[in-house]
C-alpha cells in the first residue's frame, strides 16, 4: 500500500477500518468459521449473527481474506436458510440449535451477489454448484405469498426488513435494487453452470423490474419509496419482525420521498461484481449527483440529530437522508439525520465508481478528517458499538479508484485506474494472488506492470485503457507472449495466444 500512488485519506481508511478483523468485533469458533457482532460495546458484542444486512456493506473479506467470506456465506445460506429460502439475517449460535425469527430483504439479496463475487474471484466452479440451490430457494423465496415479490415482476412491494431496523411497505430504491442486482448475479451464475433456461428466467424478471422502478421511482433527480399499506393478514410472517409500524396498512418509519444515501447500494455491490449497470445509467450518474447536492453538508453547526450524534459543528458529512426536496414523514424511518462512515464510504466508491472521482476523494476526507487521531480514535469508527463493521467498505474505495477486476473463471484482469495520470501504482488482491500493478504514460506510448507478491494469477486476457488501435507486446518474466489486441468503447482487450500464470515473483509487462 505504501507502494500505492492511491490519494492518502483512501489509503487510510481503507487499511485503518482492516483493524476491525483483529478486534472483538469478529471471532472464530474452535471449528474455525468465521462470526462477527455487527459492533463491539464496552463490555459485550453489540448486535450478533453477522448480521447479513450490516456485513453487505464490507468487500474487505471478499478481496483480501477470501476464507473468511466464504464462512459468512456457508452460515448465511446454511442453517440460518429455512425450508423455502428465507435467510433469517442473524446466526444463531451454536449453529444448528435455533433460528433467528424473520428474514431481511436487503441481507438476502446481497448475500446473493456477494456469492456471485466470491465465486467470480476464484473462479471454483465446485464451489459455486455446491451453492446453487441454495441461491435459487433464496431468490424463489422472494415470490412466496405474500412475500417481497409475489408476482414476480422484478418489483419488491412486499414488506421488506432492512438494515434500518424497521420494514419499507411498497416498493424503494434501497431493497429493490438489491433485488435486481441479485437477479443479474443468478443470471451470471447460472450461465456460468450451463443452465441458460434459468438465466433467461432471471433475466426477463430483472428486465421488467428495472424499467418499473426507473419509471415509477425516479423522480427527476432520485429513486424514491412508493409507500403502500398491507393488511396484516396477507404478509408472509417471516418477512416482518417487531421494530417496525405498528399499523401496517398506514405504516410508520417509512422512506417516503426523502434522498436516501445508500439507495443504490444494489448498484454498489454490482459495481464490486462487475455486473453493469441495473438501471438507466444517466439515472444512475443523476441520483449519485442529488446525493451529492442535498446529503452532503460541509457543516453542522445548524443540523439536528435527535439519535445518536457521530458528526458536528463544523465537520463536514454525508447524511443517512435527506428531506430538502420533500416532505419528511410526521414519524420517519430510524437514524435518518445520522452520518454512517459505512454509508460514507460506500457513496464514496460509487462518486469513484461513476466518475465523480474529486468528489469521492473529498468523502473520504472529510471521513478521516473527524477520525484524525485528535478528534476520535482513527481505528474505532463505531455506529452501533464501536469498531462496526460497516465501515470497512472503505475497503471498496481502493476497488473503484484503482479499476482493478478479476474474473477468475475467465482468467481475465482489467486494470483501469480511475485517474489518468502519468504514473499510477495501486495494491491489487483477487483470490489466489495479490500484489502491485503499475501504469505509466509517455506521448504514444502506455506501459503497464503487474507484479504478483504472493499466489499465483492465471491470464488468458488483459484490459487496460487505450482509445486508438494499438501496436502492443507482452512480455512475462521477459518471455514474449503471443496474443491478439482488440480496441473497444475507450479501452484495448489483449487476448494471449495460450494461458499464462504469473507466479509469486513474476511480473507480466505490456506496452501499447
């Protein structure tokens, strides 16, 4: 990382918030599976289970400790999965003895495209098909009656547990592009198990969805909530749990028509995974945009937070939501006035993701700036508890801004760094392999370097920026390889003649 030409404040919060690995955060039982609280109190863990909808937010584990990902997802889709797919969204320990109660749709469909992710960063495709049907129950669960999406039209207008701790009644940006984000995630999957009838299954759902919700949620400037009461006797019971309105058919603790922050962490996630866009991607830019304008406060001497208070005076922040351009609901949903360094980091990724890099750089900074060692500790980023795990999508930064992507079942590395700078260097992990890649510019001419520290990378192709058609070599360890190069849409495709690995120690150099 000391290597990494990667801008400062991301360097740290990306490896500060690693910390939260080694404290009482997260354990391993004598079997050695991984667990987490969601945060750690004075005296006690603070919310226990990895909680599926909390951990979503992390890519610390899916990138650099790929065992530990694999544990939360064998609990996540083991016992803590009922009989028709439901994820109750907190493990029950010792496992096997007791489910928790009800199942979160934002936990749900995320553990759906994490699973996609951590596959798609090995590569196992044993792995994957051990996982399948499991996968599938937790997709069909969502069309159960009186469940998330009973129809099956690609829209959430069920009640829908999440991350809040209250349920959403109708259909919001929040849940739903998580649901259309783990419908493109099974669509790669089952392609990538051969079961083309299926992929075209999720697809077709997926299509209908995201053309429902950019039509009916955005509204101009946002994705809003669409807020619709349901007699109690027709919601499945494992979808509600006891935070929420006490009176579902005019609910309170709603969404309504505020600026929520994470409200496309579905796109987020499927940004991480390679995925594309789920919606109209100038909706997309437009909404990341009003996050930017009506959230983000440079000071809050004037702001109230009637909760927990996690930024103030002249600290600058990104709210959880904002009212500016509605009316707020007379009883909204929890934490809205709050600043989450989980949420921060994620609007972050996606500013960089989108191309809004200054703007992501500046979200970080002002993070670390209210974690700078004076102010607060900069390795305690608490929410509920300290040390909560939610921030470590700090990680994700790192992802975004240096354009790193993997495909390890295609043998296939794009390196596409966010600034187009004369010299760029970034710490770069997948699965089998990490190490340090570098780029430099001269009139003409690009070179790029990737040097493999640890395991071992199997290429077969290499992406990196290049706008014309290029003359290329590529060389590993300084044997020339025989490939192909195919200019595309801003970027070249070298195709190698015959799969290369680069192990520990090596270094494959192209030059265009």
């Amino acid at each position: 990382m000391r290597e990494s030409t990667l801008p400062a404040a991301l360097r740290d919060a990306a490896t500060a918030n690693l910390s939260t690995l080694v404290t009482q955060t997260a354990f391993r039982t004598a079997d050695g599976e991984f667990h987490g609280f969601e945060g750690s109190n004075d005296r006690s863990g603070c919310c226990f289970g990895n909680c599926t909808h909390v951990w979503n937010y992390e890519t610390s584990t899916q990138f650099l400790f790929p065992t530990l990902a694999r544990s939360l997802r064998k609990a996540a889709f083991g016992y803590s999965q009922d009989e028709q797919g439901g994820m109750r969204f907190r493990q029950l320990l010792p496992d096997g003895a007791a489910r928790f109660g009800y199942a979160a749709a934002d936990g749900q469909m995320g553990q759906i495209i994490k699973t996609y992710l951590d596959w798609k960063l090995s590569g196992d495709v044993d792995w994957l098909r051990g996982f399948w049907p499991k996968v599938q129950r937790a997709l069909s669960f969502a069309w159960i009656p009186g469940g998330w999406d009973p129809n099956r039209d690609g829209v959430m207008e069920g009640v829908q547990h999440n991350t809040y701790d209250v349920e959403f009644y109708g259909p919001n940006p929040l849940c739903g592009i998580y649901y259309l984000g783990a419908l493109r995630a099974a669509e790669e999957m089952a392609l990538a198990l051969g079961e083309s009838s299926a992929a075209r299954d999720y697809r077709a759902i997926f299509d209908k969805g995201s053309a429902w919700i950019d039509h009916n949620l955005f509204n101009g400037e946002y994705y809003i909530q669409k807020v619709r009461g349901v007699p109690k006797s027709q919601i499945a019971l494992v979808t509600i749990g006891d935070m929420g309105a006490d009176n579902s058919e005019a609910p309170e603790f709603q969404l309504g028509e505020g600026c929520l922050a994470d409200q496309l962490i579905g796109q987020y996630l499927a940004d991480l995974a390679g995925l594309g866009p789920l919606l109209d991607p100038a909706k997309i830019r437009r909404a990341l945009e009003s996050i930017r304008k009506y959230n983000h406060r440079a000071q809050l001497f004037e702001h109230d937070s009637v909760q927990r208070v996690y930024a103030l005076n002249d600290e600058p922040a990104v709210l959880v939501c904002d009212y500016g351009k509605a009316a707020r609901p007379k009883i909204p949903f929890p934490y809205y006035a709050e600043a989450w360094t989980g949420i921060e980091y994620l609007v972050a990724a996606q500013f960089i993701h989108a191309g809004m890099v200054a703007e992501g750089v500046e979200t970080i900074e002002n993070v670390r700036m209210r974690f700078d060692g004076e102010r607060r500790n900069p390795w305690d980023e608490p929410e509920c508890g300290h040390h909560y795990a939610r921030a470590m999508s700090a990680w994700s930064s790192v992802v975004a801004y240096s354009g790193f992507d993997y495909h390890a079942a295609n043998k296939a590395v794009s390196l596409m760094p966010k600034p187009a700078a004369a010299r760029f260097a970034s710490f770069w992990s997948a699965a089998s392999a990490w190490g340090v890649f570098s780029t430099s510019r001269e009139t003409g001419r690009v070179r790029l370097e990737l040097v493999v520290t640890e395991g071992s990378l199997a290429l077969r192709s290499v992406k990196l920026p290049q706008p014309a058609p290029p003359a290329t070599s590529v060389t590993l360890n300084g044997r020339r390889l025989a490939h192909q190069a195919k200019a595309q849409a801003g970027a070249v495709t070298l195709t190698l003649a015959e799969e290369a690995v680069v192990n520990a120690g090596g270094r494959i150099v192209v030059v265009v």
